[in-house]
C-alpha cells in the first residue's frame, strides 16, 4: 500500500534562506525530494539577490526579516555581530517560538548554520513537536572566525552541541564530524547525510552511452570558491599548459557568483553561466563536461573545514557522470572520498608549478567520463544513493513508512 501524505510528519524547516534562493542548502533541497510540500513550513530571515529557484513550494512561509545592514562585513564587524547575537537573535528565537506554536508542526527541522543557530539555541520550544538538526560546516572555522572574532565563533560552536543534545535527531555530513558530535555530547545515533544520486540521473548515467570526446576540454566548477588561493594557483598552472594542450580548454562556472567581474577572470577560455533554476537542470548541463574541479583547501589552513566539512559539489559532478580533478589537504573528507572510491584523480598540491604536471597528466586523458563510469556507478550504488539516505534521514523523523517510499 502507496503511502499518503498523512504518513509523514508536518515539518517546520528552520534555515537562512527562503527555498527559491540559490543559496539554499543543496542538500537540505534533495532530502526533500517527493516529500509532501503540503506536510512542509519554512523559516528564514533573509535571502540574496539570486532568487528563481522553482523546485521546492512549501505549503507556508514564515520569515523574521535580518536586516541587510546588520550583515557583518568589513566595517563594523564587532558591532554589527554584537547586535545580531544580544538584540536581533532573541527576536527571531520569539518569532520562531510564536510560529512553531501556530503551526504545530510535528517537527522542527533547523538547518544549523550562521545565525539560525542562535534563533534555534535562544527558542523556547513548546512541548510536542521532534527537533532535528543538521550540520553540514562547524561555525568555527577559519572563514567563521575572520567574521566573527574567535570568541563568538566558539559561542556558536557550543550553541551547535547544545542543540545537538536538544535534539530527539540529528545528522551530519562526514563521519569525522559524526565522531566529533559524539566525543562533544555523548550522542551516538548521528545520520550521515550528505549529497547523492538521484535514482533517474542513475538510470541515466547507466543507460548513457559516452560519445567521443568534441576536441574541447570542459572543466566544471560549480558554486562558490571556498580555498580561493589554491584555486587561482589552480587558474594560472592551467593558464600555462592551455597553449601546450593538444584541444581547446574551457572553464565553465555554475551558480552565477559574479566571477566574470574577476580580475583573473579570462574571457577567452572562461564561461559564467546563468543561474539554472534547478539541480536536476545543473546536472544536465554537466553532462557536456570532461572533468569537474574541487579545491578544499590543500595548504591545511582550516583543518576543521576539511575534516568535517564535504564538498556540495561533488553530487552534481558525478550525478552527471562527471570525474573529479580534485585537490586538497591528505586529511580532508575529499581525500578519503578519493581513497575509497576512485572517481577521478587526486592531488595535495597547491602551487602552481607543482600543479603543473598533474594537470598535464590529467587533461591528456582522452575521454575521462568513460575512464571513470564504473567507479562512479559503484560510489553510487553504495555510498551516494540519495534514495538510501532519505530513507534513513526520514526514519530519524519519525515517517514510519520511510521504508517503503517509492522515492
């Protein structure tokens, strides 16, 4: 028997950012892939300029507006933090309080990352409805602490494990980050959720036969550039080989960061592309590239983003059959992806002339998607099936029938 949308629980999503926004979390939208929107609330305080987004509709839409000026920047950092954390958060913590006891939910879901974690950790939620939460990056990192300060980033770094012992629920990204959640609260029933294949971009990439390379090399990077150094030593060792090169080298950006703006931006071999208005059209246009590039931060300067943090990126690439060209520090999560499951090729350098011979070897393969396919279907089939991991993730919620969804 099919299950109904009564078979699941009404969930209140408590995050930054409204679901239409680009900068919604990409994974918290594919654990809602074929849940019942009519069962679904959503929270937020703010949103950016990059709005269309159209997979997602929640049934309601709730907001407690974080005014833009407040945003720390690089003026007035201390005070701009100071009033968001002792005057804007217990604010929103009311509002959240306020909305949940409108709506009922029978469960809150936050999304703890940047200033929802001080609303959820100040909330005083009534009794009846689940918590669970969900951490994809630790708020202590070295990119947290610059905007921050130290002292506030360790305050929402508590705040996290608080909420983590609240919880009736929660997941993380990597199993170093799981293990770090348990060694800080006790809790040991963490769920590991973290990007994944979609069953139709599976039959896809089983069913696809890979044609002949173009004669055109296209590199894909999608989203925002994290390890910003690395990847501009990264642009300029590729800068160097693209004349050597025996086909023409293209590098094609997703997500409409504004990257055409860069000075090191180059025209003649660059490409920024407009906004998609979904991850199943992002993985489309991924299926025209040779070679997708991920750069988490080789140098170790933030050891606690590489460790516990995962790569958003990597779904969209090898969803559509797309191969690494991966860099990164020998003890980040990225790493130990490469190690266990060989989906395209791995380097800890991070200057320009040590990058050098390994993109040389790299680009010169002549049909990467072809040399790679079969480790990719294998990752797929067991560690990244986005089917199997909303299964588990919605157990932990409470949908009984999470077994037999046909998702």
């Amino acid at each position: 028997m099919p299950p109904t949308a009564r078979d699941f629980p009404n969930i209140l999503f408590v995050n930054e950012f409204p679901p239409d926004d680009l900068a919604t979390c990409s994974v918290a939208r594919q654990m809602l892939v074929g849940y019942p929107t009519e069962r679904l609330s959503w929270w937020y305080c703010r949103g950016t300029d990059h709005r269309g987004l159209t997979d997602l509709k929640p049934r309601t839409m709730h907001r407690f507006w974080m005014p833009s000026k407040l945003m720390p920047g690089r003026k007035l950092t201390v005070l701009r933090s100071a009033i968001l954390e002792w005057f804007w958060s217990p604010l929103a913590a009311q509002h959240l309080a306020r909305t949940i006891a409108s709506i009922k939910p029978d469960l809150v879901w936050v999304l703890m990352y940047s200033w929802p974690i001080m609303v959820a950790r100040n909330a005083r939620l009534p009794k009846g409805p689940r918590l669970h939460v969900t951490l994809l990056d630790f708020p202590d990192t070295v990119g947290w602490k610059k905007i921050w300060g130290v002292p506030r980033s360790r305050r929402f770094r508590d705040a996290v494990f608080q909420l983590v012992r609240r919880a009736d629920s929660w997941d993380g990204i990597t199993n170093a980050m799981l293990e770090e959640i348990t060694s800080q609260t006790g809790k040991k029933d963490g769920v590991l959720v973290r990007p994944g294949f979609e069953p139709e971009d599976l039959r896809a990439l089983e069913t696809r036969s890979e044609s002949a390379p173009d004669g055109i090399i296209r590199l894909a990077y999608v989203g925002t550039i994290i390890s910003e150094r690395p990847f501009l030593e990264l642009v300029a060792a590729l800068e160097k080989l693209r004349p050597l090169l025996s086909r023409q080298l293209i590098l094609e950006f997703y997500g409409e960061r504004g990257y055409r703006n860069s000075p090191w931006f180059n025209s003649q071999w660059m490409i920024e592309h407009a906004m998609l208005s979904s991850d199943q059209e992002l993985v489309q246009s991924l299926q025209r590239c040779s070679w997708g590039i991920l750069v988490m931060d080789p140098e170790g300067s933030d050891l606690c983003y590489s460790q516990f943090s995962f790569p958003g990126k990597t779904g969209p690439y090898l969803s559509a059959g797309v191969p690494l060209l991966a860099i990164g520090h020998p003890r980040s999560s990225l790493a130990e992806l490469m190690q266990n499951h060989r989906v395209g090729v791995f380097t800890t350098a991070s200057q320009r002339r040590t990058l050098e011979p390994f993109l040389s070897e790299s680009l010169q393969l002549p049909h990467p998607r072809l040399a790679f396919r079969e480790n990719i279907l294998r990752c797929a089939h067991t560690e990244l099936s986005a089917v199997e991991i909303r299964r588990r993730l919605w157990s932990a919620w409470g949908a009984q029938t999470a077994h037999r969804v046909a998702i």
